[in-house]
C-alpha cells in the first residue's frame, strides 16, 4: 500500500493524504459494484430518477464544501466550482426526467407477431478520470450510465483524491435515501506507481464491462488497447486545440470579449476551451488589441477568493510545460502581447497571455496549450480560416464568428470537429452529445448518444404461430 497526496498549486500545503487500496480491497470492490449492478439492472424508471434525483439534492446540500475541496485541490476558482456543482445537478436532473425516452423500446415492423430494439446495461463500467473538472467529470459519466441501470467505478487523478471521495460519500449518500445499493458508484485509491498494471487489471477483469476515459492522449491509447485486447467497449474523450475563428464581417468586440471566456475558463486548463484563435486579416489588429486588452485585466489569485477569475495551474510540472510552448513559439516569430510567464512566488500561477504573429509550424499552434495561454493566428480571407483551423490533429470543438450565420457554416462545415459552434462558445451541455474526433477521441457522453454508449442495443423478435419467417438465403 501506498499514499496519495494531494497538495494546494496555490500555496503549496498538503489538502489531505489516503492509504491506497491492496489487491484484495480491489477485487472486493469490483466483486460488490458487480453485485449491485445485478440488483440495480432490474430496477424501474422511477427508481432511477429517483437516485438521480437524490443525487441532485445531495450535491445541492454540499455545493459550497465541493467547490472549496476543488479550489484546494487543484485551483479552480470557487465561483466556477460553484456552477461546476449546480452544472452537475441539473444534470442529474436532466437524466433523472430524459432516461425513460432516450431508452425507450423501439418497435419495428416486420413479418413477426411483434419486434423491438431494446436497450439494456451491459454491467459495471469502469472510469478514469482527470483533474480538471474534478465532480463534473464523474456526473458525466456517472449519471447516465446509472440511469442505464449499469454500475459505476471510478479512477480518479490521484491529485484530487479529496474530489474523489467526496463523490463518492454524495452518491452513496443519495442511494442510502432511495434504497439502492450503494456500491452502485465506488472510488478506487490506486497508488501512483501501480496506476498502469491495476487499471489493466481491473478492465480486464471478467465482472467489468466497459471502460470510459477523459484525459491524455497517451493514456487514452494505453486503456483503449487494454480494452481492445479484452474485446471490451471504451469511449475516450481526449485532448483539444480548438479554432476560434473570427470572420472579416464578425461583432469584434463580442468576439474579442467571448474569447476571453473560451479561453481562460478554468484558467484555461478545458480540453474544449479555444486555444487557436484564426481572425481576419483586415480585423486581426482590432481584435488582438480588445482581446489583450481584456486578458490583462483578468485578475488572478487565491483561488478561494470570489473575485478571482484565474486561479494557479493545478501542477508545477503544467507552468514548465507551458513556459516551453511560450518561450519556443516566441523563438520561432510569435509576438508576446501581453502575460507570457510564470508569476513569481509561490503558487503555480502562469500569467494570462496572449501571442499574436503565431504561425502553423509554432508549439502553441501544433500542440496543446492547457493554462491561460492564447495563440492568434491572421488568415487572408475564409479559405485560409478554414484550413488553418482544420490543420490540427485534434478534433473536439469548433466555434465560428460572423454577421452571416450561412458563411460561418460554410467555414465551420470544412473544420473536422465533434461539435460546431457558431456565435457561441463551444460547452458541454447535457441536452447535445460531446466528444470528439481524431486524436480527440471516440465515442459520445451526454444527451441521448451518450446514455446509449454503455447499453447493450438488443432485438427481441417474437414469432407469429400462424407462420414461419423463412431464412435469409445462405449463399
């Protein structure tokens, strides 16, 4: 056994420190989330909405202890750990209410007295999960694979183990309310050393069905090989470096503003947030300008203070990492508008920064930048916004701004994307799926792609007595 820590990125001090899990705590866990899902799988609607809805209560009951566990854990603000916990909420509400309809039967008409495409749970499904939105993470995923009737596991980032566990005692909190097993949803404490061989271990094992992944690229190819070799359902949703692409004919100043909430939500570390930011040639001076101008004033600081809208990165490794892309793409031609290092003292605080001049071949264009850094990138006419934001190898979100919602499609339609926004910031919303495409990842969580992905789609066909349906020919 081992510990896991989790340490403040703004000041520094241990948050709170957990003994791992052996072997056996492990297996046992999986032994009992297995046997809760075959209690939970026969479960009826209203019992389902009814946990959903508990659920709601309970993290409505904790907001305010939540939302300080995450600006403690991994720095984020507390006015947006806040609406991450009423987010998460509403979301278990929105499945509480759309389960029913996204799972109903659907009947089909052929030669049979009666036929049906159902969908059922496929069992207990694993999650690994990152920091960032360390409660959101879990809703998103938990919700609706609950209201599936399957069972839940998580493997969360070992830095918000606190995150982690204080899920866990909402969820087994709001089954103790309605009578459902509480093992429906259970925390793993892996130790950070033997992170690679239990996850293997665990989504090899023979009671789980499915694993579903947010985070790195490479650890997303790690599990979804596991997987595959265990001929085992994934879904992945991965990295992002999406466009903004601001059009010659677009509101400059709302664009300019709404970039600033693209990009520096969560202090910039959101898979969706906007990193690449294509605009106009003949508007690109203005723009940078205004957007600058409000990346400045952004104020950063204690993450637990409500007047902070940037708080640290959550890991001193994460300022390193940054500093590089900012300082080769400096190297390499970019201009340093405003931020563009760490800030000094303690705490892993980066400055909100702006580059303009950045071009294809820069770190901040070809990678993904996860802090307040923002790369603006001039493009001649709609062609070359098009191919610019389309020349990454991710493939999350999208968002395209102008006067004229049918050009801004037509730009938007050659961008290869999960999702596509037009005049409106790219989010996750539980009422259209998210995922992405490329090296974003595959598979969908949300609305009603997202509840289906871990159901089994099964056809019951009922023989009319009056009549045998021949065999499809066998050549």
């Amino acid at each position: 056994m081992g510990t896991l820590t989790s340490i403040s990125p703004a000041t520094g001090e241990v948050v709170g420190a957990w003994t791992t899990q052996t072997a056996e705590e492990i297996e046992r866990a999986v032994q009992q989330a297995h046997a809760a899902y075959r209690t939970w799988r026969t479960s009826d609607w209203a019992q389902r909405g009814s946990l959903l809805e508990a659920l709601a209560d309970q993290l409505i009951a904790r907001r305010d202890e939540l939302a300080a566990l995450m600006s403690d854990e991994m720095g984020k603000p507390v006015t947006e750990g806040l609406a991450e916990v009423d987010k998460c909420a509403w979301t278990a509400r929105f499945y509480a209410e759309k389960a029913p309809e996204y799972l109903a039967d659907r009947m089909v008409e052929t030669p049979a007295a009666r036929s049906w495409v159902s969908h059922e749970p496929v069992g207990v499904v694993l999650a690994v999960m990152p920091w960032n939105f360390p409660i959101w993470q879990i809703v998103r995923f938990a919700a609706p694979a609950l209201a599936a009737g399957n069972a839940a596991l998580l493997k969360h980032a070992p830095s918000v183990t606190g995150s982690a566990l204080a899920a866990a005692q909402v969820f087994r909190a709001a089954a103790a309310a309605v009578g459902a097993p509480e093992a429906l949803f259970t925390t793993l404490l892996v130790d950070e050393g033997e992170v690679a061989e239990v996850t293997t271990r665990v989504i090899e094992h023979p009671l789980v069905a499915a694993v579903t992944l947010t985070g790195s690229e490479r650890a997303g190819s790690a599990v979804a090989s596991v997987a595959a070799r265990a001929i085992k359902k994934s879904v992945l949703e991965l990295g992002g470096s999406d466009p903004f692409v601001v059009l010659a004919d677009a509101d400059v100043a709302l664009a300019a503003r709404m970039a600033v909430t693209s990009r520096f939500l969560n202090s910039g570390q959101s898979c969706l947030a906007a990193k690449r930011f294509v605009v106009a040639a003949e508007i690109a001076d203005e723009f940078t300008h205004r957007f600058a101008e409000e990346v400045a004033a952004l104020r950063v600081g204690d993450p637990h203070d409500p007047a902070t809208q940037v708080g640290p990165l959550a890991r001193e490794d994460q300022v390193t990492a940054l500093q590089r892309q900012v300082d080769e793409s400096v190297a390499a031609g970019a201009t340093v508008v405003t931020g563009g290092k760490r800030i000094e003292g303690p705490g892993a605080f980066f400055e909100p920064t702006v580059l303009a001049d950045v071009t294809s071949d820069m770190a901040v264009f070809r990678e993904e930048t996860f802090g307040p850094v923002a790369a603006v990138i001039r493009a001649v006419d709609d062609d070359e916004a098009a191919r610019l934001a389309d020349d990454s190898a991710f493939g999350l979100g999208a968002s395209v701004w102008s006067a004229d919602v049918e050009r801004a499609l037509a730009v938007g339609l050659r961008i290869t994307s999960g999702a596509l926004f037009v005049n409106a910031v790219v989010a996750s919303d539980a009422r259209v799926p998210f995922g992405g495409t490329r090296r974003s990842g595959y598979g969908r969580e949300l609305s009603a792609e997202g509840i289906r992905e871990f159901t089994n789609v099964r056809t019951v066909w009922i023989g009319a007595p009056d009549r045998v349906v021949p065999a499809e020919p066998v050549e």
